[in-house]
C-alpha cells in the first residue's frame, strides 16, 4: 500500500524523491520520510506525520538535504499507528542499515523477541522496524555483503514486503528487494531509480526493469544487477514504458478524479481497438481463440472492490451471450473456501495494479488446482501480469485517483469482447447479431461522451445531497451490478452511508431503514425489468423516501415516480453498465466536492491494496 521511491547518481537526492513520493502519495498519506546520504558518508533521516507537503515543509522541498543517493517512502498504516517515530525509513541503531518497505511482516513479533535477545532496541510499533534490523544482524554475523545479508533476511521473513535499502559501507549504492508487492527499477545514464509505481520515474527515465518475486536488485550510478535468493547474478530484460508522463498529471482539472472521468472515451476507445479489428473481435494474441473459448466449460471471475462488480456486470452479460455458467468471487475469500473448480474452467482475475494481494494469491491458488488463468490488468508487467497463463491489457493509461473511474471502465470493456467473442465462437449468436454489438461496442465511447458533457445537472443535483446521512441504490439484474459501483463511489470519498441492494430484496427487511427524506437512487437500464424496478421506487416513495431515477432515454414516465431524473442514451442491454455508471461516478465526485474532502485521496484507503 506505501509508496517507495530511491535514487542514486550525480544530482541531489531529495528534491527528486520528494517529486517521486509526490506522484505516489495516493498509495498511503498517514506520514512520509527521506534518507539521504551525505558526501562524507552520514545519513540523514528525516520523517513527519501527516500529508506530504508537512515533509517539503520541513526539508526545504529537499534542499535542506544534501547528497545524491537516497530513498523515500509515503506511508498506509498497518502495523503502528500514523505517527513520526511509525513513519518510514528505518535504521538499525548504529544507522548501519536504513530501509523503506512496502509489504506486511508476519512473522515479526517472532523477529522482534529474536533481535531483542541480541541486544537491538525498538523505536516503533512498525513490523518494518523488525526486517531492518534483522537485515543488520545478518550483515553482522556473517561479515558478508548487502546481498548476503538480505538473502539470509528473506529465507526467514514471512509476508509482503518491497524494501529498499541503504549500507553505510556502500555509501553510493542501494539495494531492493521484493516478495509479492510491486517494484520496478529505472536506469539512465549515470543514474539508477526503484519505485513502487512507474509515474514516481517517467520524468526522469522510460528504460525499466521489473524485478520478480524474491528477487534483489543493486543500484548504482546507472548501473544495476539482479541476484536470485542464492545469491547468483542474474540477467532481466529491460522495457520502456510507453505511457505519456503528461498522462499523469491533472491537466488543467482540479482533481486526478474528474481528470479520469473525462478520460473515458478515450481508454474506452482505445481498449476496444486493442482487439475490434477490420469489423470482428480478435483474442488471439492473448491465447483466446475460438478453439480456446470452446473448450471453457465454466468461468470464475476473482476480483476485489470495483473489480468484483465489474465481474458481477461480466456475469450476466457473459451467460446470456455466450451460455457459458459464470461465478464471481471476492479474491479476499476466494483461497479461504477451498474452491471446487472444474478442470475445464477459466479463472479470470481482474484488477487495474496487477498487484492487489488478495487477487494475487487467488491467481496462484487457481495455478496450483491446474486450472488456465486469465488476466484483466491495466499495469504492464505487474505481477498478475506476469503469473497469469493469458493476459488482457486495459489502455486506461496511468490511474491516480484512489477511487477508480477509467479502470473500471475499461475492464467492462475487456469482459464485453470476452462475451461476444465466446458466443460467436460457441455458436450462440448469429453473424448478424454479432456484427451488431460489436457495433454497439464501438458506439460507446461516444455516448460516454455526451454523458459527461451534460454533467452541470448531475452537480446541482449532488450539492443538494452533501448533507445526506443515507444513500441507496437498487436495481435489478444488471443494474444491481452498476448499483454495488455507484455506492462504493459514494461511500469512499463522501463518507456518506450508502448501500446498494437488489430491488427484488427490498421486501426482505432492507425497506425498515427507508425513512422521510431517504435518498433512493434507482438504475433502470434494462428494459424487460424496467416496470419492476418502478414499482420497487414506488414502494420506496410511500415510505418518505427521495427518489432519483437512472434511466435510458425514452422512459419519460419514470417522472412520474422520481424527484429527479437524469437519463442515458440507449445501448445494448448488455453493455448498459459502461454509460449508467458514468453519472454515478460524477454524483460521488461532486457530493465529495460539496462537502469539501479530498476527492484523490480519501481517508482510510489507498490506490493499490498490495497487503492481505
């Protein structure tokens, strides 16, 4: 969840780590830390509670720290509360060792009475505190070198971690490594860069590496070497990373937020051109060919947050197309229910960093059961990436916000070719249908579009809701789906109660929480459960209850039921959920605004979840 950013060459350290920790601040925001090494070898610390504008405070925007190798960290509390002696770097005691982490130690309250034993003595409440200075006892013992040291660390640490880390007899030098949390590696001409995510480095270098799964990297100036947990060098090929550095910055908007929202078109676009061609879906260069999708007897989609209700949106559109039984699971329970799957079965995970914990774990348990895995990521060489059997890459480009807009939408988008695809090759629809939803896909970057142009009704209607306590969202088959992601939209960055239920379940209790005033936001999208959908409104009114309708245009008799309408341009059923989704995102931005939180960075959460 934290954010790590290290740099080593010939121009001052903390300016550009504080430029780097500034591109990863949505990764963690509870405090932040420099370390940097002076010229004549002494390192000097410096960490603040809070945002990262109180370290740039303090630090002179890094001026006030002198030297050219360095690393930096942006903090997500798990262990230790957000305080300046919790923050990151930590040091051995004789400052021999300095270390940033990324990750969850396990086992370190076994590590802590160890060391503790050996004399060392303890500062914080962290479990990083713990991995350093079991680094610095093994560098000790065996008077060997830093690799030494970090491969007898990690043999013995349990967990995530991505650590960087510093020797104070290797004063120019920094050394990495990782398990199961992301970290990439940039070099340039006498200049090396690690962080946890590429937008901290894009300024400064396109050529990376991304170092693999207990894997340890030494930095130099624009040198750096990769070593295997035996300590045997080992060679890694470098990539370049096409994003645009522009990409991730606000541009003009006020936050990343709406910055991403009006990206939409465009990542919509851009995804369905990575594989519509000449007129027809091709899958082929992810393995999916129409002998592939075949063979698949069942699908189970495994995701987290936004991911899993895309997969509940992909459930319904890829049984009614392609016929083929689909379930979606949460990757936080998927390992935990001892799964049954079908050796004939498609394990699809989802996610926007490729590094999200849970859903890790959940590829490689599907791995370990034989069965084929499939990855939706946006993140090129992530490590879902990496793992996963197929690949489907998103072209959201890079996503800043904490609450996810383009990802999301995107990832439909790969679901949707995934259901065409899979009826035409099985033969559950004819060419004629399959040549009109592909048209259909093709027409929704354009209606995205015109959704968001006619965005100034959504925000008068928001402001009107800032003082709202309550918030439900109901719908029916598809719409349930876009429900579950507008009230996640809600509840994460206005921090009003919001919950979304099927329609059908209102009977089954929910209705009691329904009182005067309630705002009920209904989505209609799908035309055979339109009139039940109304009636659920109904009910809801005669309860006291605020009634908004989300609905597609030509349903004008929805203004007989709701206070407020807003209305979508039509589109297959289907694929419904890529426009009714829109105005759900841009009411959650705009009650944020109105109530004047920081939208890009709500409390409590961070971008990329990388800890169980």
């Amino acid at each position: 969840m934290c954010g790590i950013v290290g740099y080593t060459g010939s121009d001052q350290a903390a300016p550009i780590l504080l430029e780097g920790l500034e591109k990863l601040e949505y990764r963690g925001y509870d405090s932040a830390g420099l370390a940097v090494r002076r010229d004549d070898g002494e390192v000097q610390i410096v960490k603040a509670k809070g945002r990262l504008k109180v370290l740039e405070e303090k630090t002179n925007g890094g001026r006030a720290l002198e030297g050219t190798c360095g690393i930096g960290h942006t903090r997500w509390a798990t262990h230790g509360e957000p305080s300046e002696a919790n923050a990151h770097p930590h040091c051995s005691d004789d400052l021999n060792v300095v270390a940033v982490h990324n990750g969850i130690i396990e086992n370190y309250q076994e590590l802590k009475e160890k060391l503790l034993k050996k004399g060392y003595q303890f500062y914080s409440s962290t479990d990083t505190e713990a991995a350093v200075k079991l680094i610095d006892y093994y560098y000790k013992k065996y008077l060997g070198t830093p690799v030494d040291a970090l491969n007898h660390a990690m043999v013995r640490i349990r967990g995530s971690y991505a650590l960087a880390v510093m020797f104070k007899e290797y004063p120019d030098e920094i050394y990495v490594a990782r398990k199961d949390s992301p970290m990439i590696i940039g070099q340039e001409e006498g200049a090396s860069y690690v962080a946890s995510d590429v937008p901290a480095i894009l300024k400064y270098t396109r050529n990376v590496y991304y170092i693999g799964n207990l894997e340890i990297g030494r930095l130099r100036k624009g040198e750096v070497t990769f070593y295997n947990l035996d300590g045997e060098e080992i060679q890694k090929e470098r990539t370049a990373v096409e994003w645009d550095a522009e990409a991730a910055e606000k541009a003009g908007y006020e936050h990343f937020m709406m910055k991403e929202i009006h990206e939409q078109p465009r990542a919509v676009a851009d995804t369905l051109h990575s594989f519509i061609r000449d007129g027809r879906i091709d899958l082929s260069e992810i393995g999916l060919t129409e002998e592939a999708l075949r063979e698949i007897s069942r699908i189970c989609i495994v995701a987290c947050g936004s991911a899993y209700h895309v997969g509940m949106a992909a459930q319904y559109v890829i049984e009614d197309l392609a016929k083929i039984p689909v379930r979606v699971e949460l990757a936080s329970e998927f390992r935990y229910r001892r799964p049954l799957l079908d050796s004939g079965e498609l394990v699809v995970i989802i996610s926007q960093s490729g590094e999200t914990a849970d859903s890790l774990a959940a590829l490689r348990e599907a791995k370990a059961m034989g069965n084929r895995t499939l990855a939706i990521v946006n993140v090129v060489g992530s490590s879902i990436a990496r793992e996963a059997d197929q690949v489907f890459y998103t072209l959201a480009g890079p996503e800043i916000a904490v609450a996810t807009t383009k990802a999301y939408s995107t990832q439909l988008i790969a679901c949707y070719g995934l259901a065409v695809q899979a009826a035409m090759a099985r033969e559950k629809i004819t060419r004629e249908e399959y040549e009109r939803l592909i048209g259909e896909l093709q027409s929704l970057p354009e209606k995205i579009e015109k959704i968001i142009e006619d965005k100034e009704r959504l925000q008068w209607f928001a402001a009107k809701q800032a003082a709202a306590h309550d918030v439900f969202f109901i719908g029916r088959g598809i719409d349930y789906a876009i429900s579950l992601e507008g009230s996640l939209k809600m509840k994460e960055i206005s921090y009003i109660h919001s919950e979304a239920y099927a329609a059908g379940e209102l009977k089954h209790g929910t209705i009691s929480l329904i009182e005067e005033g309630t705002l009920v936001i209904g989505v209609l999208t799908q035309p055979r459960l339109y009139e039940k959908t109304v009636s659920n409104l109904v009910e809801c009114k005669s309860r006291g209850a605020y009634l908004m309708g989300l609905t597609t245009y030509g349903n004008y008799n929805i203004e007989d039921t709701a206070d407020f309408v807003t209305y979508i341009p039509k589109t297959d059923p289907h694929f419904a959920a890529s426009l009714a989704v829109i105005p759900l995102q841009l009411i959650g931005y705009y009650v944020s605004v109105a109530k004047g939180l920081d939208v890009d960075k709500p409390r409590n959460l961070a971008k990329s979840v990388t800890v169980e």
